[in-house]
C-alpha cells in the first residue's frame, strides 16, 4: 500500500490553531497526526509540504524506512522544526498502517501494558486566567483559583499542573518571562515572584484538599539560581514535581540534588541524541516526551533509553483531542509511565473538530480498542472553523 497524497489542514483553536495531517494511500486508508507550529515552531507546515516530495511513492508500512530518509535529507539542520515535520510524518503513517491492519496503534507498539491511564488537569486556572475569553468561568482572583481547586477534586481529578502568577491589585497575570511575557531576559526570580506563587499554590491546595497532586510547571522561565529559590521556597509544600527546563544537563543535575521535590523536564527535546545527555547526568525524575513533535515511533525508543536510565516518562500533551489520543497509544505501551498530561479545560467547539473524544473516568482515560488513533478530524468542521493567521508565540504576549 503506497502513499498517494500528504497535505495539511489547519483550524481556527481560539487563541491558537490546530494543525493535521492527512495521509492518503492508494487503497483508500487515510492515516491522520496532529502538529503545532504556535509553541515557538513556525514553520512545520513547511517542512511536511517539502519532505512529501519524498514520501510519496512510498509504503506506509515502512515507516522507519521513509524516517530515516527524511531524517539523512535533512541531516545539517535535524532537528527542531524540522524533526517536528518528520514526527507528524511518522505518526500519520502509524495510524494508516494501523487502520490498514485493523488493530489501534498501541499494537504496533508492543502492545499495551494498562487499560487505563491516569492524568493530570494541566495549565489549570492558566487557561482561565489568561484566556478568558474561551474558558470559562474567568478567574479573577485567589478565590477563583480555590474554587478551581473544589472543582478539580469534585470531578475525580487526582491531579493538576499549573503555573506562576503575580496578582497585582488582587488580579491574577502571567508571570512567564522566559517567553518574553515580561521581558525580563535576565530572567531573575524575586522576592515578589515567590511570594505570588506561593499564595497561588496555596489557594490551590485550600481548595483540592489534601488528596490532590498539585504539579508546577516553571518553564524556561528561570536560571539555575532562580530555580533553587523558588524551590527553597516551597520546600515545605507537598508537590507531586516541579517542572522546569534547562538548556545544560549539569545544571539540571544540580538543581535535581538541591531539591526537595521530583523534577520533571526535556518537553522540548527532539531526537534521542538530545535526550542522552541528560540521561547520563540523571537529570530528572521524570522525562517529558513530547511524541507529537518526536513521532510515537521515535518516542518509544527514548522511552525504553529512560528506562535503562531508572526514569520514567510522562506525554508533552497540550494540544487538539487527536493529540491526546496519540499520547494514549504511547502512554499504554510504556512500561515506565509517570502520568499523562491533558487539558481539561476545552474550547466550545473542541467536540465538533473529533470523531471521538478521549474517555475520562475518574481521573483516568480509558484506552480505546479502535483502529488507528481512535479519533481522526472532521474536515467538514475544520472548514467551519478556518484558521486564524499570527497564532504563535512570535505574535501575542497573552498566552
């Protein structure tokens, strides 16, 4: 079975788009993957366009093969955006090999390990704070954030992530300047940081109660200095991890011995040569896997080098519903999973963009049994919903 056609599509996602692609083979099977090019990635849409010139002509079973290629076509610039368009590649060729053979995705994986999977409600009270617009109710103040907390446990949550916030006048604003919002490229962390996020966290906590992980996500929003403050600061409070991200696996090393809370980290790490520096140096407690940007293929292999490491993974995971589900398929053949990341709060027309949604129970999703993913766009809903131009982080301040 050959591939006849790879092309992309794109939706309007509120604050941001969703990007797909879409597989075509000769006999008819469609393979689907979803991409992002609005977290620093502007140009993966580029890159898929060009690397089908290759792919086409080509067995949609052999996909470490057309892998390969691509990745030897590319060699003097691997990685980044361009191994994100080669992830999305990959991945849409599992889902047609999968749906060819009739069996979910997780099968060419190994085989599942877990029926279920437990996650976290990531970027809670984020969304809400900074886009009010799409998720509601708006929180305004650290009696929203409490009252997220009561709702986070009420719907049978076990976990959440958030991040930093400062609340000048009462009201909540990101503090995110690794990402230039506040430009602060010193990137130093103050006593009024650290004051603020702990008065964050603590609503937090009066509202979930004592039964809920709360996780916190730092970003690349720090220097080694300034991590070690902020977990200074909250030595005292119990956390399921404290995410962060550092360019020197050294420094991660350090930071992981000074803390008193498990460190996550490597989100935004493509390929596994770039995951083996920090293996070596025991970097973290948990590696993140973004297997959207990597491909699910190449993902398992960084999995399995964790493993041979003593870590275990956890799913980058923050995007369109197809995204989670191909995070599930990874997820259920992992031996060494952590937990898997997933927005709860969704836009109002989320529903309408997917076949299927992701099956929630009790803080768990329930691995699905389907052909492929599970879920695939509706293109007729896609074009509904068009895309926006300038979603990325190269144009708004307010994400």
């Amino acid at each position: 079975m050959k591939v006849t056609n790879v092309e992309t599509l794109h939706c309007d996602a509120g604050w941001r788009n969703y990007s797909f692609v879409k597989l075509t083979t000769d006999d008819g099977i469609v393979g689907w993957s979803e991409f992002d090019e609005g977290f620093g990635s502007p140009g993966v849409t580029s890159v898929i366009e060009r690397a089908a010139e290759r792919v086409i002509g080509q067995s949609v079973g052999n996909h470490e093969h057309v892998y390969a290629e691509l990745y030897a076509s590319t060699r003097p610039a691997a990685g980044g955006v361009v191994g994100e368009g080669l992830g999305a590649i990959e991945n849409a060729m599992l889902d047609a090999k999968a749906k060819t053979m009739g069996v979910p995705c997780y099968e060419l994986l190994g085989g599942k390990v877990r029926d279920r999977i437990r996650v976290y409600w990531s970027h809670c009270a984020t969304w809400r704070i900074n886009h009010p617009t799409y998720f509601k109710p708006a929180i305004t103040d650290l009696d929203g954030v409490k009252a997220l907390g009561e709702e986070v446990r009420e719907k049978g949550f076990t976990a959440l992530k958030t991040n930093i916030f400062m609340y000048e006048d009462g009201k909540p604003q990101g503090w995110r300047p690794g990402f230039g919002s506040p430009f602060q490229p010193a990137l130093n962390v103050e006593r009024n940081v650290l004051r603020n996020m702990r008065m964050h966290l603590e609503a937090f906590r009066d509202g979930t109660g004592p039964d809920v992980d709360i996780l916190l996500d730092l970003n690349f929003n720090a220097k080694t200095e300034g991590y070690l403050k902020i977990l200074r600061e909250i030595a005292d409070m119990d956390m399921f991890w404290i995410e962060l991200d550092s360019y020197n696996p050294d420094a991660l090393a350090y930071i992981r011995d000074h803390s008193p809370h498990p460190i996550s980290s490597c989100e935004t790490l493509i390929g596994l040569r770039e995951f083996l520096p920090y293996f070596r140096a025991q970097s973290m407690d948990v590696a993140i896997v973004d297997a959207v940007w990597n491909g699910v293929w190449q993902s398992m292999k960084i999995a399995a080098v964790a493993e041979a490491h003593e870590v275990n993974v956890a799913p980058h995971n923050f995007y369109g519903h197809l995204s989670s589900m191909m995070n599930v398929h990874f997820a259920a053949a992992v031996p060494n999973l952590r937990i898997m990341e997933i927005d709860i709060d969704r836009l109002p027309w989320d529903e309408e963009l997917f076949t299927n949604m992701p099956q929630i129970e009790d803080g768990y999703i329930v691995v699905p049994d389907t052909p492929g993913w599970g879920t695939e766009p509706d293109e007729a809903a896609l074009r509904k919903y068009p895309a926006k131009g300038g979603q990325s982080l190269l144009n708004r301040k307010d994400d």
